[in-house]
C-alpha cells in the first residue's frame, strides 16, 4: 500500500509534531480524549496513543519520520483513523 506523497510534507506531520508530548488531554471530533505522546531515538519515532474518556475508543500509531520520507504504522487500525485523529485533535 505505497502513498504516493511524502508524508513528512504533509499537514499530518506538521500537526503530529503540533501535538504536545506526555500525556495531555484532547478533544477529538466534541470527544475527550487523554493522549500520551512520545517523541523517541532522537525524533526518528513518535508514539501516539489516545483514549477517549468515559468510552472505548482507543488511537494508536507509531510514526517514523526518517523512512522513507515518512512512514506511519498504525496498531491495530487503518491510516485513515490516525490521519483524521491528528488532524483534528485539539489540545484542551
């Protein structure tokens, strides 16, 4: 399943990088989520994990910057989900 743009120039990544590390709270399409983040091995993976509050919703991917000009995995979940989480995750 090849993208056939680059990912680290995309408005994904500029807001991935947006998003706070740690563990912070979210609203997610008028949901509460908590998010923890991690940006690890120098930038060269961000972990996102997030749950919503109060429900069973659950986002998680890890993102790799420096293959091939960005790879996302997303666990358990399509690209779709993680890509539309990061794009309208707003930090509380």
């Amino acid at each position: 399943m090849g993208k056939m743009h680059l990912m680290n120039e995309t408005e994904f990544y500029t807001k991935l990088l947006a998003l706070p590390n740690g563990a912070n709270d979210i609203f997610y399409r008028e949901k509460r989520y908590l998010l923890r983040k991690e940006t690890l091995l120098d930038g060269k993976l961000i972990k996102i994990y997030a749950e919503e509050l109060g429900a069973t919703d659950i986002v998680s991917g890890n993102y790799y910057p420096t293959m091939k000009n960005g790879m996302l995995k997303p666990c358990e979940m399509s690209d779709k989900k993680v890509i539309d989480f990061v794009l309208h995750a707003k930090p509380i």
